[in-house]
C-alpha cells in the first residue's frame, strides 16, 4: 500500500486536474480563472462567505464523488461501500469531536437542507413553528413565507427589541407560552451579538417544545469556544460546513437529547433515529461523498490551534471595523458587536441611499458587501436599509486590526463621495473610483487569498 500516495496522483481523474479542465473546456475554465482573479483583486466582507484549505478543495474534486449509494455506513443500497462507508464514520467521529457533540449527521447537502430535514422530522403540516423573522436578522429557512419552511407549517416570529435590537427573551417566553409552539428555532443570518442558547432552552421546556438552535454564522466561533455551544442546550443544532471553513454542505448535531425518544406514528423512535430515517430516505438520496469527505478533512482542521485562535482574531478584527465605523460617524446597529460580523445603516448618509446602492458603489470599487435590511427596517428586502460586513476572510488572508482601520476609511470614502441618482442608481468621481481600486489592489497583494 506504501505506492498508493503515487497511484492516486496519476490516476486518470488526479492527475493535472485543473489541466484537465484546460485542454477540455476552455470557457469554463476561463470563468473559473475570471473567479480567481476576482478574489485577488476585491476585499471580500460577506459575513457568510469564508475560504476553503487546497486540501478541503482536493478531497471536493476527488474520485468519490462518482460512488453511488443510498443508506447510511454498514446499511447501504448498493455495492462497493466498504471505502466510502469508512470516508463518512470519520467524517462523522471528526464532526463529532470539533463540536463536542453526542451524534452528527453528514449527509445534509446544505444549511437548508438541515433545517428541512429537522423540521420534516418534528412536524406534521399545520404544526407551530415560533422563530426569529427574516426581516429581523432569522433566516429563510427558520419559517420564511417563500420558503419549503414557512409553506406547511404554522409560523409565528419573535422580534428584537424596537430600541436595542438586542433579543428580549422575555418577550420570547411570553410568545412562547401564549403561541405553544411545537417548535423553536434560534439562530440568525444578522444578529451580532451572543445568543444565549440556555436561555432558550428554558423557554422550549416551559413551552413544551423542541428547540433547534441554526449556528450556521457563529459554527467557526463555536467550535473554537468563542461563542457558548449549544449542543447540549439545543435538541438540534444545525450548521452549514461553508461559513466556517469547510465545504458547502449541511450537518445536524445533537447533544444530551440524542436518545430522548419521541412517538411517531405510535411507536417510540430516538431523535436521533427519527433525523437518521428522515435524512434517508425521508429527503435525500445518495448523498455527496466527494462533499463529506471534504467535511472529514475541515472537521480535523477545526481542531487545530492555528483554527482556533484565527476565530477569535475573526471576532477581534469584527469588533475593530465595527468601532472604526462607528468613529467615522456610522450608526452600527446594537453599537458593535461580539461576533464576526456588524450591521450598519447607510440610509441616513443621504437622501435615497439603500443598502443595494451602497452595495453596488463599493463593489464597484473592490469592495464586496451585502445588502441587509435592519430590524424594522421599513425598506423592503430588494432594496434595504443597511449593509452586513464580515470578517472570516479578510481574517483568513491575515489582516489584522490596522487593516480594520483601513477597510472602514475606504469603506467611507466610498459610501461618502457616492451620489444617489435614481432609485439604485449611483455616480461616483471616476478618480476618486480608481485611486480606492488601486488601495483595495496593494492591500490584496499584501493579504493574499489561498
Ligand atoms: N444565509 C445566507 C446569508 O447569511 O447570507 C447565506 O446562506
């Protein structure tokens, strides 16, 4: 076995990969260059964006991803799993151990993918879901009207409290107890301070609910002790693989509640058992093995020391940008924040200013942001009021808090030297455009990307 290292990286499918795609698709490659290039050249801020090791990449474009089967490890459909069942107990033991959890499911082929199959799992249609709305920092898929979760089932949200924005988890409890929910979802896409999972696992048991706790933003901060677990607080917790690091992909995981059985058609199933059933075959087929092993190689890298410390430098240089807009004059919503990412209003700078137009102009000028609308914000989704920043890879690439200072200066050169047109329309000096490209250009050669 000493030669299969060799054998694999002249196998057929391994050998020049990317030349591969060269010689035989031009266009494509060509589009996955202009990618590249992009990166390099461009300061990426999306709080839910982070960068994956060559080595995740490696293991995504592997031969696994060619095996067909349905099932879970030892218990497949179809033949020649031996491997393949291996690739996914390690991926699972792996994910396991980053997260301190009693049981993990890789299969999920996303984020969404996860809360569906808990929801689906849990509820019948016409069940009462209680979660934080979209518009208030939640997540399409925590109950939203045009998603799968929000269609069959009984929705209601708790909100942000109209003058913090800080979770008022009384008024959680007190909708909690008056809605009776058979479901509670915490967790949320804009939301930058500490959730306290504890203390929503009070209001579940009071309300006699399940809780599932979607960590998809802070799973980085979590694993790294950086943000409080809630593995053994929440019945389920669900994360995309993505956002901290690793692949795209799903993963569901559950603490103390593992075995706590509930009835299902008059029988009595594990939750664990029931989220095994409803993953395969209630709403997935084969799942993608090229994907989990790719998770079983970021979940190893999750336990390492320079992965931990790089999430508290996430929180470190987040919490420097955020005080360095609001030194700058910018209305940052909750007044900072404690995780890795910060919300700011744009829509007082001037007259007509949307979160899309601000968008727009920075990305024009290299720097690449998101629209986001704030709590009770009063624009639609199209347009918003605000901007979300995130800082899991400018962290990754090795900026640090002076870099913090410069972002949000040329953030506000931007936003401040940007004139509104008509409705998302913009124009901004073409010397002023080009003399921040070319900061943003020294700065990504300085702070490279993987
Ligand atoms: N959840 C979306 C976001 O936060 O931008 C991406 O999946």
């Amino acid at each position: 076995m000493s030669d299969l290292p060799e054998k694999i990286s002249s196998h057929k499918y391994h050998d020049g990969i990317f030349g591969a795609l060269h010689e035989q698709d031009e266009e494509v490659y060509q589009l996955i260059t202009r990618e590249y290039e992009r990166l390099c050249s461009s300061i990426q801020l999306i709080a839910a964006e982070n960068q994956c090791s060559r080595a995740v990449l490696a293991a995504l474009g592997s031969i696994v991803q060619n095996k067909t089967t349905e099932g879970f490890p030892g218990a497949r459909y179809h033949g020649g799993c031996e491997i393949v069942d291996d690739v996914e107990r390690l991926a699972v033991s792996r994910a396991k151990e980053a997260f301190g959890a009693q049981y993990a499911n890789v299969q999920p082929h996303s984020g969404t993918c996860a809360n569906h199959i808990v929801l689906t799992a849990l509820l019948e249609s016409g069940d009462k879901v209680l979660s934080l709305g979209l518009d208030q920092g939640g997540h399409l898929s925590h109950g939203a009207k045009v998603s799968f979760s929000g269609k069959f089932f009984n929705v209601q949200n708790y909100y942000v409290d109209e003058e913090t924005f800080l979770l008022d988890y009384s008024a959680v409890r007190d909708k909690a107890i008056a809605f009776r929910p058979k479901l509670i979802i915490c967790g949320a896409s804009a939301y930058s301070r500490v959730i306290d999972f504890q203390k929503f696992r009070q209001i579940a048991d009071e309300a006699r609910a399940y809780l599932l706790a979607d960590i998809s933003h802070i799973a980085g901060l979590v694993i790294a002790g950086a943000h409080p677990s809630p593995i053994d607080h929440a019945h389920f917790t669900t994360t995309s693989t993505y956002k901290p690091g690793g692949p795209r992909g799903g993963l569901i995981l559950m603490g103390r509640d593992r075995d706590t059985r509930i009835a299902v058609s008059g029988n009595k199933i594990a939750l664990s058992q029931l989220i095994q059933k409803t993953t395969f075959p209630g709403m997935q087929g084969t799942p993608y093995l090229n994907n989990v092993a790719a998770k079983a190689v970021f979940f190893r890298e999750t336990l390492s020391d320079k992965y931990k410390t790089r999430q508290f430098k996430i929180i470190e240089n987040a919490k420097r940008l955020a005080n360095a807009m609001l030194t700058l004059g910018y209305d940052v919503v909750t007044g900072g924040t404690d995780n890795h990412m910060a919300l700011i209003n744009v829509a007082n700078l001037q007259d007509g200013m949307t979160g899309i137009t601000a968008q727009k102009c920075l990305e024009d000028c290299g720097i690449i942001v998101n629209k986001n609308r704030l709590p009770y914000d009063k624009k639609g989704a199209a347009l918003a009021s605000g901007i979300r920043l995130g800082t899991p890879i400018v962290t990754r690439n090795q900026m640090g808090t002076e870099q913090m200072d410069t972002v949000a200066a040329l953030i506000d050169t931007v936003l401040r030297n940007a004139k509104v047109t008509a409705n998302t329309e913009y124009e901004i000096d073409a010397s002023i455009r080009d003399g921040i490209r070319d900061k943003v250009r020294q700065l990504c050669e300085k702070f490279p990307s993987h």
